[in-house]
C-alpha cells in the first residue's frame, strides 16, 4: 500500500454516506456531502458586491451594484451567499428546510464557512447571530435551520454566538407579496429577548446568518432593527442560498 493511501486510510477509515445523495464515498472536500453533489452546485464567485446575489447576465464592471442595489441601497453594510438558489442545491436546501434533516447543517456550516474565511474574516465581527423564526413556527419545524447554521459556524471559527433576538410576528410567506407588502409585514416583526439589555450590540460588528435570501427584504429588516433600535456599528449578511438578480 502507498504511503497516501495509508494516510488517506487513517483520515478516512471508512467510506462516508453522503448526506444529500446516501451514496457511500471516499472523500469530498466538504464534509457530509459528496464531490458528485457538490459538483451540481452554483457556487457564487462574481456577485452583485451589495447584495451578494448573483447578477444575470452578469455585470462586466466589477463592483457595480445590481439595479435593485442601485435603485434602493439596502441598511447592510455587505452581503454574500455560497450558491445561487436553483436546481439540485435548491432542493437539499428545501430538505434542510422543511424535512426534518437537521444534519445537513453539518455540510452547508461547512460551506458558510469557507466564504465566512474569504469574504468576512478581516471585518472584526464580535457577534453571530440567526435570522430569527416565529415561536409557533420553530416549534412545527422542530428547529431553526439558521440558527443551526450560525451555530456551525461560530463554533468552528471560535466567535460568539447571539441567538437573543426574537421573531414576534408569525409573518406570511414573503415570496408571495408584493415588495411594499413584504416590508409591512416585517415592520415591527423583531424584538430582543427580555433581560438582553438593550446595548448588547451596541458598536459592535455583527454578522446575520440565514439559509435564503430570496428578495432581501429580511436581511434589510433585521439590519434596520439592529441599527436603529440596538445601535449595531456595522451589520453583515452571509446566506448559504440567494435568488439571483435577473436584468431583463
Ligand atoms: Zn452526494
Ligand atoms: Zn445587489
């Protein structure tokens, strides 16, 4: 037996099932997710450098906003998300969602962080935070897959983790209103657990985790939140999914 293979032996003893697909492996560079998934993936490289989302048809001036970025810059200092919302990635993450599969998190906190390291590791984050679920809704589902993302993430690269604001508005599903309406009905929706002390973010560098950012409204909504009401100094966006921003 080589040498690598030996090695390879002793990092990998036995082969792995991957979580998305439950074909068995050898080795992936992500954990719990095989090369052949992650190989169906749209990762995110060149994005809109606001919103993070990815641009079609892609913009060929480098750091030039969306137009939705242009026509309304949203509160947030900078967003990023690993992969565009679509096709098979799309699915494992509706799984992770809604199907009970807690264990994905285990992949896609990979995931977040390796573009936690590239695009957030310089900004002096004090704190990582969910978007927050509604009481009811976190209890149907049995947990909120972004504060399960946020957990991986703050633990494998050793920053603190907030989980201390609450979601007080069990909003419709924002996908299906309007832009105006979306907002409305996230007015007012966050507030910070009792006993927090209102200054707990106060002039701190917070970054907001989430699975999807589908129109951002959210994002915006709890940056405003964090701004306006707990005086965060700077507020970043890292999504494991966005829809894509399409120019007609
Ligand atoms: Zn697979
Ligand atoms: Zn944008």
């Amino acid at each position: 037996m080589k040498l690598l293979d030996l090695l390879k032996d002793l990092v990998y003893p036995e082969k792995q099932v991957c979580l998305a697909c439950g074909r068995r492996y050898d080795h992936s560079e992500i954990t719990g997710i095989c090369d052949r998934c992650l190989a169906k993936f749209s990762f995110i490289t060149q994005s809109c450098p606001v919103c993070g989302r990815e641009v079609i048809p892609p913009n060929l001036l480098e750091d030039h906003p969306c137009p939705e970025c242009q026509k309304e810059r949203p509160p947030y200092n900078f967003a990023k998300s690993v992969f565009t919302y679509a096709g098979y990635a799309r699915d494992i993450l509706l799984e992770f969602k809604y199907g009970d599969r807690p264990d994905l998190s285990d992949p896609f906190g990979e995931l977040l962080h390796l573009y936690y390291s590239e695009y957030f590791a310089d900004r002096d984050i004090d704190y990582i935070i969910p978007v927050p679920m509604h009481g009811e809704r976190e209890n149907y589902r049995g947990y909120n897959q972004s504060a399960r993302l946020a957990k991986k993430l703050a633990g494998k690269i050793n920053l603190q983790y907030r989980d201390i604001l609450l979601r007080i508005k069990n909003s419709l599903p924002l996908y299906t209103l309007t832009k105006k309406a979306r907002k409305l009905e996230l007015e007012g929706a966050f507030e910070i657990k009792e006993g927090c002390g209102c200054d707990v973010f106060a002039e701190k560098n917070i970054l907001v985790i989430d699975d999807i950012m589908t129109t951002g409204t959210t994002a915006s909504e709890i940056s405003h939140f964090l701004f306006e009401d707990l005086n965060a100094k700077n507020v970043y966006i890292l999504t494991a999914a966005s829809v894509p921003v399409t120019i007609d």
